[in-house]
C-alpha cells in the first residue's frame, strides 16, 4: 500500500492511493503535466491509474482533470451535483456518477464516499475497503460530523485536513469574511479539530496518518506535527505519520 500527497494545500491538491494493484487519484488540483510528471518521479506510469475520484469543485481539487482526463481516458468519479457545479466548457472524458452515502464498487474495489460539511455543492470525501485495510480520504471538512467520524473509525491509511492553527487565522492577514468562512462549519478543518478526532478515534490499525491541506499563510508544519503528537499521548507508537506539501510529494508505504 502506497499513500502519496503529489500536492496538498490551499493551491491544489492531488493524493495517490494504491493499493491492490490499483493507483487511483483522488483529486485533480494541480495541472495535468505536474501529476503526469509527479507520479512518473515516483515510478508509477501515469498509464497505470486506474480512476479518479473528486471530492469536490473548488478548483484546487479539478484544475487538472480536464486534461489529464482527455490524456489517459481512465474514469472520473463524482457526483451530478458536483459535475453541475463545475460549469467547465471543457469536458471529463469518461465520467462516472455516484450517490453519497451510497457504497459502489470499481474492479472489484469497495469505496464508500461520505458526504462531508464544506461550502461546495456536493463535497465528500472517501473510505476505500481494500484487502490491506481501509483508506480514508477527509479534506475541506467545516467540522468533524457523526458520518464523517464513522467513515474514519478504523482506518489503517487516513489522509486528513489539518488546514489552520485557530490563533494564526485570527491574526493573519485574511480579510475577516474569509477568517469567518475558513473558522466556520462549512469551511476548513483546524489542528486542534483534527487533534480532537484522532484523539477520539479507533486507532488501532491506524499505520498511516497524512496531515494535509495545510494553509500557507495560517499554519505551520511544526504545529501541525506538534498538535497530532499530543492527541497520541506524545508517541505515534506504529503510525507513521508525514505532513502534506504544496510543492513536494510526501510518501507513505506499508
Ligand atoms: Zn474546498
Ligand atoms: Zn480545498
């Protein structure tokens, strides 16, 4: 099992999950060329993808799938909600519909996508059941749900938002609606909210944590790392544990 942020941030997110013998994308936030080239640097045939999956519209989850779409022709999932929200002129080759809540299965892989709280049309995020354990994928999270702590529960791989330290936001440069929107429930995912659902979480098979969509000008990796440490009793024990980036891709393999 490989887990890999390509990118992950405010500016474009983009994570690898391969597991089973499938890569699969979830999310297209950075362009076609940086994926392709990314995913080549890390010894993987951008041929090999077998789907992608969207969270949502905002464009720093869907900059890229446009082209890498055309590109490569593999599936494209998201919902009608979602889709009718891009308004793009350009089109998804080869998309694929489904209901949230609702599990559907792709080449023999279960994936259940859970409908996260985020100011977009249709946002959710995903819970991949595989025979190495389950994935989950939880990003532009306004506030951690009944649904969404279920999906996590017992997961062995779990990328999640640790989008902003609560203090940096307050006073940070952002004007205050945009402070109002990212704090809100709607909106992102703080570290101490994230702290709070890993402390409270099953972490028993937990092997694998990726912290990301951080905030560039409200966060910080250190505190990020500091905060997640202390909702683990200060000891990761077996779970390794990496920081998304913007820019550079980060690795995690079991
Ligand atoms: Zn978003
Ligand atoms: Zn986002």
């Amino acid at each position: 099992m490989r887990i890999i942020s390509l990118a992950s941030g405010s500016s474009g997110n983009c994570y690898l999950i391969s597991a089973e013998g499938k890569n699969f994308l979830v999310d297209c936030g950075i362009s076609a060329r940086k994926i392709t080239t990314g995913l080549a640097d890390l010894g993987i045939a951008p041929e090999t993808l077998d789907a992608v999956f969207i969270t949502h519209e905002h464009t720093d989850h869907i900059s890229g799938v446009f082209v890498l779409s055309k590109r490569l022709g593999m599936p494209v999932y998201m919902t009608p909600k979602t889709y009718y929200a891009v308004k793009a002129s350009r089109k998804i080759e080869n998309l694929r519909f489904f209901t949230p809540e609702e599990r559907f299965s792709h080449d023999k892989i279960e994936i259940l996508p859970f409908r996260v709280p985020h100011d977009a049309a249709d946002p959710v995020g995903y819970k991949f059941f595989t025979d190495e354990g389950d994935i989950v994928v939880a990003t532009d999270c306004g506030k951690i749900t009944d649904g969404v702590a279920s999906a996590i529960d017992g997961a062995r791989a779990l990328v999640l938002e640790s989008n902003h330290d609560k203090k940096m936001l307050e006073c940070g440069p952002y004007p205050p609606h945009l402070k109002v929107r990212i704090a809100g429930e709607f909106g992102h995912l703080s570290n101490a909210e994230a702290a709070t659902l890993l402390c409270n979480m099953n972490r028993s098979n937990l092997s694998a944590l990726l912290l990301g969509h951080l905030s560039r000008s409200n966060n910080l990796p250190n505190i990020v790392m500091d905060e997640a440490l202390s909702a683990f009793g200060g000891d990761f024990h077996t779970t390794a544990v990496q920081i998304g980036d913007q820019f550079a891709p980060r690795e995690l393999r079991l």
